[in-house]
C-alpha cells in the first residue's frame, strides 16, 4: 500500500491522484466484505439447522416462525412485523443529470420468538443483518402512485397517495421521543419540529381542510420502498445462543443474539438453498470486482508513471 501511494504520487496531477487512490481504497474494501460475506456463506454451508428444543449454546442456525404477543405495525402497509426498513428518495435533476436521492430513511425492530414446533426461542434481534422481503413499493407524482408493488401475500391494497405524503411529512415520533426525554431544551426543539413539519407540508402542496385532502406537487417525485420481517411468518436465523437474563419460564431460557467473538448474525426469510445460493454470488461478485479495481488503479498509476 506505500509502494502504491508513492506511485501515485509521482503519477501527476493532485486530482488524477486523489481519483486513483480513492478507486484503489473502494477496491480494498469490497475485496475485504466480499472475503468476510464469503465467510458467512461458509458458516451458513457449515452449520446444519438444529431444533430449537436442543440447540446448544455458542453459534446456531434454527429456522422457524416469527412470532411474539407485541409485532410492531409497519408504517406503509400497515402490517404486523418484528422489523421494518422504510426508504424515501426524491427524483432531482442537477446540471443535467437526473438520479434518485435519498430524503429519509427510517427502521424499527423488537424482540420477538421463533418457533419450530419444537419448542420456541427468544430472539433479540440488535444489530442483526436482515434480508427481508420488500412489502412494498411505489412512486408518488401527479396525483397517482406509479410502478406500484405490493406483495400479493399481504392481503393488503397498500398505502394511498395521501397515506405516502402523510408519512413523509410526519416527524411525531421525533417530536414523541423528545418530549418524553429530559434533555435541555427538548420542548424548544419539538416545537420546531412542528412548526418544520407544517413547512414542508405547505413546500409539497399538503392542504388540510374539511376532509382532509392532500397533494404533492405535479413537480416532485417520490419514491418510497418497505422491507418487513412479518409476524408469523417462515425465517432462518444464524446467530449465538445465550442464557436468557430473564426468562418467563422453564422453557424460556435460552435467547438467540449477536455474539461478543462470532459477529455472524443474519435474519432472513429466504429458504437456506436461496440464502446460500445468495452469498455466494454476492462475495464471488465483489471480491472480483474488488480485485479488479485494485489491478486496474495500479495499472493506471503505472501508465501515468512510465512504466508500462
């Protein structure tokens, strides 16, 4: 890596140079996350699903249903889930280009149990990676929500065009959290919060009277997309077992988490030919993509130095 940076820094100008080490620097760390993706998939190959009634304490993988007395509803489609994702991106156009920027993003998750017939385990789910499916997804513009997607299995029609501008204008929960909080100044600060959600629904054209009727724009465009881990629904689950610190009863002691020394924790509602099948080609995929941009920024430097 200094063979590198000396190269490049006799390669020329301070802007290819900057170019070149940022592309090497991007190359390394898909190289490196592909090598540690890899490993999962290995873990996953290597770790036979196990009854939950018997699994053993250290690393697990158990597959079950996802079930629990409080699911949390999810904001979109109105579900009851252990985890949800929400991203919202606006359609901008800058110096002739046009792309999607992201506006707002937003995920809850809860503790919740799995159940395999055989008996059922706690799950916390903290700092776990989820490959969930997408609930749904649609854009909003000229008063229609376009490329509408709502998984058939919900038995849901999905949020309304007044529903999506709704959710985007609301900060409450912000507003919730700080008023529930004892930090200074936290009243101040909620009803600044307010008084901003209040602008930006007059900025996208949200009119509140008799009836409640509301409108984005005919120029803005967003899109908006929900990913669930759903209640009482199939998931596998690659995590480390503990003792439960609190247990309700006899057959609630144990509890299913992110280790302290295997980081390996992945929810997933994928079947585990699916999951396997998906990480293989996602660690193959960037460690030769990683490779490949590596190689080819220390061709460039080379070329620009001289020597090849």
């Amino acid at each position: 890596m200094t063979i590198l940076l000396a190269v490049l820094a006799a390669s020329g100008s301070n802007h290819a140079t900057l170019f070149l080490a940022l592309g090497f620097l991007v190359g390394l760390v898909l190289f490196f996350v592909g090598f540690r993706t890899y490993r999962e998939y290995r873990i996953l190959a290597d770790t036979p699903i196990a009854p939950v009634r018997s699994i053993p304490m250290g690393l697990v993988h158990v597959h079950g249903k996802a079930t629990g007395e409080t699911p949390i509803t999810s904001p979109l489609t109105g579900v009851p889930c252990y985890y949800y994702s929400v991203l919202v991106e606006k359609y901008v156009k800058k110096d002739n280009e046009s792309k999607w920027e992201t506006v707002r993003t937003e995920n809850e998750e809860r503790t919740f149990y799995l159940d395999d017939g055989t008996g059922h385990v706690l799950v916390n789910p903290h700092s776990a990676e989820y490959d969930v499916p997408q609930t749904f997804r649609g854009e909003t513009g000229n008063q229609i929500v376009r490329n509408r997607y709502v998984d058939p299995t919900l038995g849901v029609s999905g949020p309304s065009q007044q529903n999506l501008v709704t959710y985007l204008t609301d900060n409450s929960k912000a507003r919730a959290v700080l008023a529930a909080s004892n930090i200074p100044g936290a009243g101040a600060l909620g009803k600044a919060l307010a008084v901003e959600q209040a602008l930006e629904s007059a900025e996208m054209g949200v009119s509140v009277g008799h009836g409640v009727t509301m409108s984005i724009g005919e120029s803005q465009s967003f899109r908006f997309t929900e990913h669930c881990l759903l209640a009482e629904r199939d998931c596998n689950i690659i995590g480390t077992c503990f003792e439960n610190p609190s247990p309700k009863d006899e057959h609630d002691r144990n509890m299913v988490m992110k280790g302290q020394n295997e980081k390996t924790f992945l929810i997933t509602s994928k079947a585990e030919g699916q999951i396997e099948n998906s990480l293989r080609r996602k660690a193959l995929a960037m460690i030769l993509v990683g490779a490949a941009l590596m190689v080819g920024v220390v061709a460039a430097a080379l070329y620009m130095r001289g020597m090849l």
